[in-house]
C-alpha cells in the first residue's frame, strides 16, 4: 500500500446522543482482541475504542478472559485479526506470552500486531520475547492513556496492513510462479488467474477478491463462445469454470462485457475491469473497489498487466497443448491417451463392477469413399454426441480411434444392450440419412483394476474377436482369448526369428504316374522344426505367416529354393521332373510378384517348365483378376499351373475356365472316402471335369493300394502320398531318386 492510503488514518468519532442516527454506510471491520482477565480492562477499553474509524473500517473487538480462551478465539478468527491487547499476567505469571507463543510458532500467524500490557509495573517479560515474537509494544495499564491507546492502536492497524501486503503480494507471485511451473497441470489456468487477482489486490492495497474472465472459445473446452469465470479469489471463488452470468450480479457481467467488447480498461469507483490481451488471448480481470484508483495505482497496473500478458498467453498455448495430447480435436471427448489414464486411477469412473466396451462403426471408409471425409466427419461428430446423450455422466466417454469410441461405467450402463439402444435408429449427417451398424469389444473388470494399456488391450482383443463373429455383434474379453493370442504373438515372433535365422526347412514329396509309379515331380513342403526333434504342423504356422504379413518373405524364400533343387535335379541328371510350389494370395498382391518369379529362375538357370505354381480356389476367389492376369503372365513365359485341394472351396466354373491351368489336384479328403464297394463320387467328378478339360489330374493323399487302382480306373494320371513316398529333405529325396532309378 502506497503513503497516499494512510491520510485517512486519522480518528473519527461519532456525535453522541441518546439515540444515534443510523449508519448507512457498510463498513469491513478491523478485529481486536482483547485478552485480560479484569472485565473492567475490557469494558474501558472498548470505550475508549468504540467510535474509531481507520481507513473507513470500524473496530469490532473480540473479548478472551484467560490464555485458553484467547487460544480458541484464535483458531476461530485465524489470520482475520487484526491487533491482539493481550495481557501478560493471568492465571499464570507468564499465561501471556503463551498466547502469544500459540500464535506466531503453533499458528504460523505473523501478520497480527501484538500490544503487551500488564496491571504489575514491576514485572517486564524478558528480552528475547520481545526480539523472538514481533511484539510491537509493551506498557503497563497505568501509562497506557486513552490517547496513548489510540496512537498504539492506529500505528500497529498500519504496521499490520504493510505485512498484509506484502504477504499478499508474495502469495500471488507464489502462484503465479507456481502456475507458471506446472502449466501442464490441469488447473494451471485457474492458479495462474488467482495469481493474478490476487497481485493486483497486493499492488492497489484491497483484499483478494475479484475473477478473471475469457471466451470460452479460445481458453476453455466448450462449444458456445460465452464469457466464462477462469479464476476468482475472495468470494467468486466458488465460480470457477462456470459462466459469468451464473453471478447473477448485472453489475458485474455488464462491465466485464463491456471490457471484453471494447477492449479496454474501465475504472468506476466501485470496481475496475482490467484488459488482457496477449497474441490473441484476451481476459478481463474484475477487482472489487473500496476506493477510487489513483494515477499511480493505475500506471502500476499498467506496467504489471504488461508482464503478465505473456504468461498468460504461455498458459493458455500450454492449455491449448494438453488438450491437443488428451482430447480428440473432432468430437471434442478425451482420445486414446485420456482414455488410457482414466483407465489407471479408477476413482475417475468410480463403479465397483465396472465394464470397459470399444465402439467400432463398421464399414466406416465406405462413408469417406463414397460421400467424402466431411461427411465421415459429420458423423463421427453425431455418435459422439448421442453417446453423450444416451449415457450419464457417470459412464466415461472417448474416442479411441478414427471409427472407434470407449465407453467406461457400471456394467449395468455399459452392456451390448445399452449400446445397441443407441445406434437403433439412423444419424443424420448433413442430408444425408445414415444407417450405423457397429461391432463391440467388451472387458468386465469385477473388483479387479489394472494398468490402463493392459485393460485396453484385453478390450480391443475382445473387439476383434467379434469382428470374425458372424451371429453377434459383441465379445466378453475372457482370459483364455489372451493366452491364445499371446501364444500366437509369441509363435509370431519365434518364427521370424527362425526364418531369419535360416531354421526353416524345404522338404520334397514325389509325385509319380499312377500307372509306371515312375516320379515325375515332388512338391516342395515347408517344415519348421519345434527346437525338440519334432516339428511345427504348417495348418498352425502357415495361417500365422499370413496374418503377420511374413508369408511373402517366406514365399519367396521357398521358391528360390525350390529353383536350387531344380538344378541340383538338373546337374544329377533329372532334366525332367518338376517342382510344385504353392503360392499365397499375399504373393499375388506383391507387384513385383511375376518378376521375382522369373528372377528365381534366370538365378538358378531354369528351365520355367520345370517349375509348377499351386494355387487354391481360395486364393482365387479372393482377388480373382490380379490372380489371372498374374498366371497369364508366368504361363506365357513357360511357367506349370495347378490348382490344389480342388473342390475343397467353391469354384466358380467361370473363373476356372480364364485359369491357365495344366493340372487339377484331387484333395486328400475325397481320396479318403475311397473304400472297398463304395465309390467316391467327388474325385471320379473332379478328374472327369479335368479330363474334359484337357487338363492332367494328380490325388493327393493316397495311402492304399485299393486308391491308387480306383484312380486309375477313374483315369486319373498321377498321384502322391505316402503309398509311394514320404516327404523328404533335398539330400534324402536325391538319395530316393537313385534308389528308384537302380531298381
């Protein structure tokens, strides 16, 4: 507080008469306390006090008669006294300085003023009390006059306002400070608006109460652009966050209003509304007034908004930044991030029996292919805001992922029923109308509570699980799922590193005629060794290559090996027999496929018709056209087409007559149904279709002699299994061949 405040300190008594006019002016009091146990000291005292004014506040005295009493009355009133007449001797020589021990060590309480006073002239408390304890004055009750009173008594209201301002202005700079350190925390705005209040209050000499105010637009989460209360002290405090009108104090709206409207400060005797603006961000800063500001109250204003402008400005970019990293910028729900910490403290959603589910809107890149990303947008917008308005406060909503929101709450809110409540009827994006259809992972978590990452994941398991239901909509996560597919994550793993480690292995099955049993090819089979002497069965492993993406790689590899045992067929002396090699849709999609083919070939100089790529139907049906063009392609340039496990799938007659295709495979199951007085319809089907074809036939499977005669009568023209011969390494298989050629 400046000089300039105090020329109003001096005594103002009221006229006395048998009934005093009524005061209508309202006035803050000054608290005194006083401690003594003569109720007389209380009474003259109070009279000698009663009509004093100082800096137009009245005293109001609270009255103690003992140390425990004036130690209550303390911890009452708290930092709101102001001065404290305090006697030394009462129920004990020293009962006194107890009190005034209590309140500066116990209390922590340096802004009261203390006045010693004692009835014994001879009894002085000892020095270091003095000194240790900020007494401002001691006296006996005999020298201490009416007009020495008076004079004590304005001179420590003085000396207890400078504390009080400076105390105040380093609050504010402490939270100012404080805001400006953790901007990241989540009510940096809020201490950083205190601080400001509060400051302002230090520098111009006023109580702490007023608030700070912005559009909602460019500080705080919300869609309409009203004045809302960012930070208060005093008795806004209570308003935080809320918008100004809920003030219901027209005075106070209209002048921040206005301020924000005209972009300027506004001084009125009762108050001042205070303009910040820093890059864009604007504030109005309201301070209640008890007296008008002078020139230098307000130039002091000046210079400190223009210092803070900054820092406000740095708060709200921080405030901008946070919510960029925890909310989603389109729905305006917390993302992925959020999600994941309200996941770890589970007080946030507070139900014992709580249910996790992941929203996934199928067929949602249809939206953006077919009416644009703006209309997807649009939609997107739409189911969170019905997800809003269909679940309460107390379910926990997100946006997780570009077509997939989160849903937290008791799971008597959050269940496959609730949910498909919400997407019964269509949205409206724009003009268009939209049907939704969705797909929802759910995981129950009991009196359980995980790490948030671990809770998602077991969700997002659960979802994709349903996706590959076909009469539900919904999975329950259950802990069986996550071991199957930590055991497949695992395989995964164990397999690329396998293959990159060369541990895998090609080995050969002879194909022969079915009539001489001569060889006349073997098809190549991938083997992955187990670790233990046995090996992996390729029904588990293969599937697993194809999901990682793997299989190409692996493709590859086994169809250049295949072309290296062509040449060691070549160098031997078996110029004619060929080798089969199945090939994954995964392959076909590569467009560098056809090429690589014929790389293999030029590398290991082969000759291309001694090289036979097996397709399934299924591989077929999955991209029929690049499939064709691809084969047409490798068939032109000498390449061996067969399609294997034919009539495992369902063909369409008109794709397979686009194939160019050399040999048909009979699938071991319809060789298996072939039994002594039972004729096996499917196979005598099969080879009857290739024969009318002009396509050769081979069975796969033939473990009988009684299925290798029935082929024959079928007219089926080769055969494999293991009547003849098992698979076999490249080493084993050249050891076969000469054996059969000795014989």
């Amino acid at each position: 507080m400046s000089p300039a405040d105090y020329e109003n300190d001096e005594m103002v008594y009221l006229e006395e008469s048998d009934e005093p006019e009524a005061d209508t002016r309202i006035y803050k009091h000054w608290n005194i306390l006083i401690v003594d146990d003569d109720e007389e000291i209380h009474t003259v005292t109070r009279l000698a006090l009663a009509d004093l004014v100082i800096n137009d506040r009245k005293l109001n005295f609270l009255h103690a008669y003992s140390a425990a009493q004036a130690k209550v009355i303390l911890n009452e009133y708290k930092r709101e006294i102001a001065i404290l007449l305090l006697d030394v001797v009462m129920e004990t020589d020293d009962a006194g300085l107890g009190v005034v021990e209590y309140l500066r060590d116990a209390l922590g309480m340096e802004e009261p003023r203390i006045i010693l006073r004692t009835g014994q002239p001879g009894y002085a408390p000892e020095e270091h009390v003095i000194k240790n304890y900020d007494i401002n004055d001691y006296k006996t009750k005999t020298e201490l006059t009416r007009s020495k009173l008076l004079t004590t008594v304005i001179s420590s209201i003085r000396s207890y306002q400078q504390i009080l301002t400076i105390n105040q202005a380093r609050v504010g700079l402490q939270k100012i400070i404080r805001s400006s350190a953790n901007l990241l925390e989540e009510h940096s705005i809020k201490g950083f608006c205190e601080g400001i209040v509060t400051q302002i209050s230090s520098l111009i000499g006023l109580n702490a109460e007023g608030l700070v105010c912005a559009r909602a637009g460019s500080v705080l989460d919300h869609d309409d652009n009203g004045v809302y209360i960012l930070g208060a002290a005093g008795d806004f405090a209570g308003y935080i966050n809320q918008p100004l009108a809920t003030l219901h104090h027209p005075e106070i709206v209209e002048n921040v209003s206005r301020c924000l409207k005209i972009k300027k400060h506004i001084f009125e005797p009762s108050c001042s509304v205070l303009f910040i603006n820093s890059s864009g961000f604007e504030a109005a800063v309201f301070v209640n007034m008890s007296r008008e500001l002078n020139e230098l109250d307000k130039q002091l204003l000046e210079i400190f908004l223009s210092s803070i402008s900054i820092g406000y400005e740095n708060v709200n970019l921080f405030h901008e930044l946070r919510n960029t990293a925890f909310r989603d910028w389109l729905t305006r729900l917390p993302n992925r991030n959020e999600f994941i910490n309200m996941l770890d403290r589970p007080s946030q959603y507070g139900a014992e029996d709580c249910c996790i589910a992941l929203v996934d809107i199928n067929h949602f890149s249809d939206i953006n292919d077919g009416l644009g990303h703006e209309a997807g947008n649009e939609l997107l917008r739409a189911v969170a805001n019905r997800l809003e308005s269909s679940f309460s406060t107390a379910v926990k909503k997100s946006r997780i992922g570009a077509d997939v929101f989160g849903l937290i709450g008791a799971k008597e809110l959050v269940n496959p029923q609730a949910i498909s409540r919400v997407f019964q009827s269509s949205f409206q994006t724009g003009e268009h109308t939209l049907p939704v259809n969705v797909t929802v992972g759910l995981c129950e978590l009991g009196q359980e509570r995980g790490i948030g990452v671990e809770l998602l994941k077991r969700a997002n398991i659960a979802l994709n699980r349903a996706k590959g239901k076909l009469t539900e909509n919904f999975e329950y996560f259950a802990p069986e799922i996550e071991e199957r597919t930590t055991r497949q994550l695992d395989m995964i793993r164990r397999l690329r590193t396998d293959f990159a480690e060369r541990k895998l292995e090609l080995w050969f099955q002879p194909q022969v005629d079915l009539v001489t049993e001569n060889v006349v090819g073997m098809e190549g089979l991938l083997r992955w060794p187990d670790g233990n002497g046995g090996y992996i069965p390729p029904s588990e492993f293969v599937p697993l290559a194809e999901y990682s993406g793997l299989i190409v790689d692996i493709g590859q590899w086994v169809l250049e090996e295949s072309c290296r045992c062509i040449n060691q067929l070549e160098q031997a002396g078996y110029d004619t027999l060929r080798v089969a090699v199945n090939i994954s849709i995964p392959q076909f999609r590569d467009r560098g496929f056809v090429q690589r083919v014929k790389d293999a070939l030029t590398t290991y100089n082969c000759p291309p018709n001694r090289l036979e790529l097996e397709i399934t139907e299924s591989v077929v049906m999955d991209e029929p056209q690049i499939v064709i063009d691809a084969l047409k392609a490798l068939k032109e340039h000498g390449v061996a087409i067969a399609i294997d496990d034919f009539g495992t799938g369902f063909s369409s007659m008109s794709y397979l007559q686009k194939l160019p295709l050399d040999r048909l495979k009979v699938d071991r199951s319809f060789v298996s149904d072939i039994k002594p007085g039972k004729s096996a319809v499917i196979a005598e089907t099969i080879v009857t279709l290739g024969n009318k074809l002009g396509l050769s036939t081979i069975a796969e499977g033939v473990e009988r002699r009684e299925q290798a005669s029935y082929m024959i009568k079928l007219g089926c023209d080769e055969a494999q299994g293991f009547l003849f011969a098992k698979p076999m390494p490249i080493v084993e298989l050249m050891d076969y061949l000469n054996s059969k050629q000795d014989s």
